[in-house]
C-alpha cells in the first residue's frame, strides 16, 4: 500500500502535480501489479513513456484529492505517452475509484501519439470521468465497467491540452451506466485533422 494521507499542499505554492505514489518515465519490460494507492495528493500512479508494460490488478482510490477538476494530472492511473511511435502497455483489472479527475487516462507528452495501449476489464466508479482518450493513436478500450462518474468515458484534450483525442480508437464490448453527465463525451474544440475517428 502506498497511502498519502499525510500529504499536504504546498504552502508557497498550493497545488504540485508531482505529488504522486509512483512516478516514473521513459520505463520498460515492467509490470505494476497488486497494489493499493490510495489517498495521493495528485496522480496516484503516473507513470509516461511505457514501453512492453503491464500495469495490472490495482485498487486506486481518493486520488488527486489536493486538485481541482481540470487541474494537471490529479488522477488514479495517469498514462504519459509519446517517445516512440509504438508504446505497448496493458492497463487491466484495476480497480480506480473516488479520483478527482479520470480513473485512468492517456495523455500524449511529447509530439508523438503513441500506439498500442489496450485499456481493458477495469472497474471505474466515482471520477470525473472513468476513462479518458486525450489524445493518443488507436487506443483500445475494452469491456470495462464505467459507472456512478461525471462522465463514463471522455475524449478530451488532457491537462495538459496537449492531444487531440479520436485518432482511431476502439470502445466496445464496456459497461457505461448511471454517470451524471454522458456515457460517452467528445469534447474538444482543436481544428487540425483527425488521422481517423472512433
């Protein structure tokens, strides 16, 4: 268990988004897996750049608990991507619930929309949106439960307002119910062209 209850905001500076459980960049050939995060001040997991990487069976809950919707990071599982064109990583049976902004999110860091994440079999209840695409190449998100969130999946920008999300993403065969807003939102107001859609 990583909790951070004791986590404070910073007195100069309120809000950090570098105040997470585990932070790590430009990472391969790992697995996350069987861990609890609970209670982090900003991302609980926010791990960027994976490169072959399973991030599985993990309970993420009150993360970002310090932020402000909208403000950068402040998730449960937050995916930076971008390094190379290829990024395959697994985020499955995680179990994310009750964190300021997504339950998970993928969010391009660099110039590049990385492929091959595969999003699938996690359970989100309670963020502001239980999944997020802000903005990464051909994102498969598959048979998850989004329920009880602001919004069950969310085509977004990022926090950072760095992606433009849609690029030929895969939803299916998930479970989105009884969210306040949508079940699926799109919202993103950037005008360069889409290599494809969802």
């Amino acid at each position: 268990t990583i909790d951070g209850e004791n986590q404070t905001l910073n007195p100069a500076s309120g809000y950090l988004p570098e105040i997470k459980a585990i932070f790590m960049q430009f990472y391969s050939n790992t697995t996350i897996d069987d861990m609890e995060i609970i209670n982090i001040g900003a991302t609980g997991l926010g791990v960027d750049m994976p490169l072959n990487c399973y991030i599985t069976r993990n309970v993420v809950d009150n993360c970002g608990r310090l932020a402000t919707v909208g403000a950068l990071g402040a998730s449960g599982i937050g995916l930076g991507t971008g390094a190379w064109d290829s990024e395959p990583i697994f985020v499955s049976q995680n179990i994310c619930t009750n964190n300021k902004n997504y339950g998970i999110f993928f969010e391009p860091q660099g110039s590049g929309n990385a492929q091959d994440a595969i999003c699938a079999h996690n359970t989100c209840i309670g963020n502001y949106a239980g999944i997020a695409d802000c903005g990464i190449e051909g994102l498969l998100t598959q048979g998850n439960s989004l329920r009880n969130n602001v919004h069950g999946f969310l085509m977004y920008p990022g926090t950072n307002g760095a992606g433009k999300p849609g690029r030929r993403g895969r939803l299916e065969g998930n479970v989105i119910r009884n969210n306040s807003q949508n079940g699926v939102s799109a919202i993103c107001d950037k005008n360069d062209p889409l290599t494809g859609q969802y």
